[in-house]
C-alpha cells in the first residue's frame, strides 16, 4: 500500500463544494514547478472508474512554452501505486487564463484545443483545465477542475487531483 502526501489523500475524500473551496482559494503553480515533472492524477468522481478512466498520469514539458499530455495507467485502486502508463495522448498547452477562460483567474489553464499534437478530430481538443496549487505548505500537490469548451460556455466536467510522480521522461 502506497502512502500519499496528506492534502491528496484528504482531497480524495472530499464534496465537491469543498473542492471548490480550495479551487477559488488557490494559486497557479509556476511553470518551473510544473515543467519536466509527470504527477499521478486521480479523477474525483467514482463514475470515472465505470470509463477506465480513475487513474491518470500527467506530464509537463518545455517547446513552444509550457506543454503537456496524459498517460493512461493500469485502472487499480488508489492506494496501489501507478504503474503501466501507456504513450501519450491528450496533450494541451499552458498558459495564463484569458477570455473565455476566465472562471479561475488564479490558476493556469491547460488548453487542449490549442496543441498541435492533437489531431483535428480528437474529442479532447474540447477540454480546457483549470490548475491550481491549494496549499502553499504542500507544493506537490494541486487540484484541476475539468471544462468542456463548447462555444462561449464552460460547463464543468469534474475536478481532479494530482500529486508529483518523478521526472518526466517523455520528449516531444
């Protein structure tokens, strides 16, 4: 059984509106923070696990500024550690929130529709996701809410947590 920093495991546990307590309340991690790290991430609500879609590995790199992408693990339990991550999928640009997305100006927003590396056709190009570190005494840990781009509307999907894994090592 795997041990979790505090926050995280806390988190997992936690209503949505205490969720978006912490979401309103936090600040945007810097992007060196961010940058070549891959953080273990966990959908909030149970309904996921019915997708396959629970568990998740999320990486960071520097091209053309801050980028980034998913990695699908084996769909196990939380307190098991992430193993199995598959390639890259689901990759999406990181930048300062700006008109439309505007609903957390004290996050930074992670732009799927905006990366190249996602084909035309790809249902992800749709997710725009907000960031944020909720506690500056656990910078290892942060908290995503989850929005679908369609038009001017941002309706929310869910929120995610995540936690630092080790260095990232896949390369665009």
């Amino acid at each position: 059984m795997m041990e979790h920093r505090p926050l995280f495991a806390r988190m997992k546990s936690m209503s949505g509106a205490e969720l978006a307590e912490l979401m309103a309340a936090g600040r945007a991690p810097s992007y060196e923070s961010l940058a070549g790290w891959e953080f273990r991430g966990w959908n909030h609500p149970p309904i996921l696990a019915l997708l396959g879609i629970r568990k998740f590995v999320k990486g960071f790199f520097h091209a053309d500024g801050l980028e980034g992408y998913n990695r699908p693990p084996r769909q196990d339990g939380f307190d098991v550690e992430w193993t199995g991550a598959g390639a890259p999928f689901g990759f999406y640009r990181v930048g300062l929130p700006a008109a439309p997305e505007l609903r957390y100006p004290n996050s930074l927003v992670m732009n799927y529709g905006a990366s190249p590396r996602n084909p035309f056709w790809k249902p992800e190009r749709l997710l725009r996701d907000y960031l944020v570190q909720p506690d500056p005494a656990e910078p290892d840990v942060l908290l995503g809410l989850a929005t679908l781009a369609l038009g001017p509307a941002r309706p929310e999907t869910n929120y995610f947590l995540l936690e630092r894994l080790g260095r990232a090592e896949w390369r665009p």
